[in-house]
C-alpha cells in the first residue's frame, strides 16, 4: 500500500494533494486527489472522509481543479478523496473506441465479461480497496464516511451506498446515471461490462436497488440542473429513482431542482457547498 | 462590433458566457469570457466591470474554470471579463515555438518589432477596443471598471492602470510579473516585442511606471505566494514594484504574502474571493 506523492499544493489552508499507487483489485497503477483540510495539516484532527466519483471522461483532476470544493471542505474539516474513473495503462482491445465505454468509464463496477472482468473492478477498488488506503494513510475518523459523485459517479455513489448498508452515513449525486439499465449510456456500459443478461444488470442499477434495500435508514440527496441536456435525452432518469425509492421505508429521498442549470462543472460549483454542508452536517452528527 | 456567443452557461444564478469576435486592434478574431452577475441577468442592473488578464500559456479558459470566482462576482454584483492572452490565428513564424513567448503570451504591450507590430497589441485590444466592446454590449455602470491578473496577466493589469491615470478605479495583482525588464521571461518577451533597446521598455514595465506615475492616487493590492517557485527564481520581483513606488506620494501599495501559497488556480482561488471583495468595494464607493 506504498503511496506516492505527485503533488501537494496549499489550498484555503489545506493541502490539495495526488497520489498515485498500485491497485491490487484493479491491476495497475492509479492516481487519486486528496484533499487535507486545515484542521489535519494543522492538529492532525482525525476527521470524515467524503467520497467523490467523477463522470464519464474525467480523471482525478476534473472535480479537484474545477469544483472549487476545496473551500467548504476546509470549513467543515472533512477529508476529500476522488479516485479516477477506470483502470488505466491496462491496454485492453477497444478501451479507447468511445468515451462513454472503456478508459475514463468504469461505471464504478466490478465487471464479469471478457476482457475488462480482469481489471474493470472499479466497484471494490471505491469500496474497499481505495478506503484502505485512505484510512491507513491519513487521520481518517473510523467509522465516518460519505460519498457523492456526478453523473456516471452519481450512480457510482448511489450503489456503493446502496449495496453497503450502513457503509457510508451520507450519500449524495450531481444528476446521476439513475436507472442505468434502462438508458443508452448504461445499456452499452452493462452490456459490456455485465453481459447481455440483462438480469445480471438489477445488483448495479441504483433504481433497482432503491426499491429493494433493506437495513439502516439511507438518505439519497438527489441534485438535477432542469437545463441538463442529458436530462432531456433521458440519459440521467432520477424521476424512476425517485419512484422506486418512494414505496420503501428504509430509503428517504431529497430532490432539488436547478432551474436553468445544465450538466457542467458550473453547476456543480455553485452547489457543491451545499452538498459539502449536508455530508458535513451527518458525518459529524 | 458582433458580437458570437460560444456558450452561456448558469452559475451561481448569474451566467458565464464566452463570446467571440474580431479584433481590428489584433487582426483577428478573439474569444473572451464575460460572467453577467445575477443582478444583470434579473434586472438588467448596471454593474461595475472588472477584468482579469491570465498568465502564460493560457486562454481564456482557465480562469474561468479553475478560479472559482464566479460564487464572489455574483454575490457583490460584478461584471468579469476575461480575454485571451495573445492575438491568436495570426500565424507569425516562430510563434509557437516557446511557452513564453508569442502565442499565449502577448505580455499586454503593444509590440513595436517586426513581425510581431502588425498583430501584438494586447494594451491597446485590453484597454480600449475591449472595453469598449464590453461597454457597448452590457450593462456596464459608465465610469466604474477595475482590472487584475495574475503573473504576467498581474503586470499586464498594473501596466494598464499605471499607464492610464484614473482609468480603473480599482487594481490587484496575483503573483505579478512586477519587473519584467529586470527578469528573464521580461527580456525575452521584451526584447521581441520592443526591440533590443531597453529604454524603450520602460513605459511597459511597472515598476518604472510605479516610481513615475502623476495622476489620481492609485491604490495597487499586491499578492504573493510565499513558496512560489517563480518569485525563488527571480521572475516575478515584486519587492522591486514595492520599493519604486514607495516614495511616490501618488501610489498606494497594499501587499499581502500568503505563506506556503505558490504560483497555482489552487492559490488564486484561495484568495480570489478576497481580490474581488476589495475591487467592488473601491468600485462601489
């Protein structure tokens, strides 16, 4: 679990840092942002680790240099790890034909189909492998983490919560892939990385999942900007999240909408403090 | 004076636009971003304009996308404008040779050498045909405009306010260029742009326009990074800046070092906040 240091850079009085290591789970080397907040540079305070999966093309950078995070993170003293998207350097046949398959599209699953079964394993590496790291490496608060992400992350976050009750004690998403089987960017993803069997697909969708979980009572913040053009092509479907978590006590669900706000990194920008505040509010309940 | 919009996008209940044009000054076309505060948006409020000026290398970009500062702008009801750093599809022989010299370069003089004369004007696109275009098209308040940057995008804002007495009521500098006859990215760029003789220099390098400028008191907010790698090799010199303008009664320096801070967007967003605090409190009054 040998961390290297690419970069650390002083940031609202934190440390913006990357790391990179080599996965066991993923089979290659991976890099991942690190934000310290003041408070553990400072005291070494033990403090929350919130979780952010990016989107569709991103690496690591995307969220760190764009979202302007790092601010209320360093008011709320909450760690801040956003690992890559996929496996990367693997060189497997046709990773790099699309951008919504492949390199930059791991779709935050552990995939069973020839070839990618061998390092597309993006669900464990979150969930296990990277928190290892992380909480062997870094003040962690034992027993205090969160996650969210946006789009192709959003469904990322909403099933590592949902297949972990209890894991993570908030949960939120930027306009997330909600009900991936039923839309083209999952079916492709799915079909790729699962099988044509599409029964297969039910214990990664985040809407199906929604309708049957069972266990702690889990709170999914859900954020939609209503100008999001993948909104509209009917790529994201919160509306089927929304009702299929609807019936099942376990799961309370908030939805804001964004007038007029679209798919990009400005949106998530000017909302992402409030996310930061709701995680920041249960982590430290 | 058409204006093409490329792209408007919802922020922070304002919007970032990024327009195109063509510049007579430049001989070209040029893109700028423009960030239309709330105010503008919802009540087509007249605003005071600030402009920021980028560093080498950039577009105009990066600071739209990395500094965060649309979340201040609109907050205390600002107009931002961006441009480019340097004319660009001029296609000038060797302009693409060096980071620092040239395209994504133009150092904000109007170039006096050849081949560079025809195109590489920069003062004279910021401080007249610009603003004039920005004037023209929104709801700028007449008479209230402030200009910053950062590094050589922090000379370029100092030597259009120094340069015009009264001009901008208001005018920082992030991690400025703040001698460049006197460093050597300044020489270079200097001895392309206005020849070898270095007399000719002075009117475009600020520290010598500090220790002579005659006009309305200036105020100049001076900001640096203590662990910047740019201010240990000798590039940026603000102590020159400080030291020249010291005893002149007519200028004001304010200088903030920021420890641990280097030359990075994760410095400027740190701090941008603050920058934009202070020009709309001098552009306000």
């Amino acid at each position: 679990m040998a961390l290297e240091l690419l970069s650390t850079t002083k940031c609202f009085e934190g440390e913006q840092r990357v790391y990179k290591h080599h996965s066991n789970t993923l089979g290659c080397d991976m890099t991942f942002g690190v934000y310290l907040p003041p408070a553990v540079i400072e005291d070494k305070t033990q403090c929350p680790v919130l979780y952010f999966l990016s989107g569709l093309t991103c690496t690591h950078e995307n969220f760190v240099q764009k979202s302007g995070f790092q601010e209320t993170a360093a008011k709320h003293g909450l760690i801040v790890v956003n690992p890559d998207t996929s496996p990367r350097g693997v060189e497997l046949p046709g990773q790099d034909d699309a951008y919504d398959f492949g390199s930059g599209a791991g779709f935050y699953v552990d995939a069973t189909e020839e070839p990618w079964s061998k390092h597309y394993k993006m669900y464990s590496y979150v969930t296990q492998e990277l928190a290892d790291v992380v909480n062997a490496n870094f003040s962690t608060l034992p027993g205090k983490q969160g996650i969210f992400g946006h789009s192709m992350g959003g469904h990322g976050a909403l099933i590592c919560a949902l297949k972990n009750p209890g894991l993570y004690q908030s949960v939120s998403a930027f306009a997330p892939i909600a009900n991936p089987s039923e839309c083209p960017w999952g079916k492709k993803a799915f079909t790729g990385y699962l099988g044509a069997d599409t029964s297969s697909w039910e214990q990664w969708d985040a809407t199906y999942l929604a309708s049957k979980y069972v266990g702690p009572p889990q709170e999914l913040f859900i954020d939609q900007g209503s100008a999001d053009n993948f909104l509209v092509v009917k790529q994201l479907l919160p509306e089927k999240l929304l009702a299929a978590a609807a019936p099942n006590d376990h799961i309370q669900t908030i939805f804001k909408q964004r007038d007029g706000y679209d798919h990009s990194y400005f949106y998530i920008s000017t909302f992402v403090a409030e996310h930061i505040a709701y995680h920041a509010k249960l982590l430290k309940a």
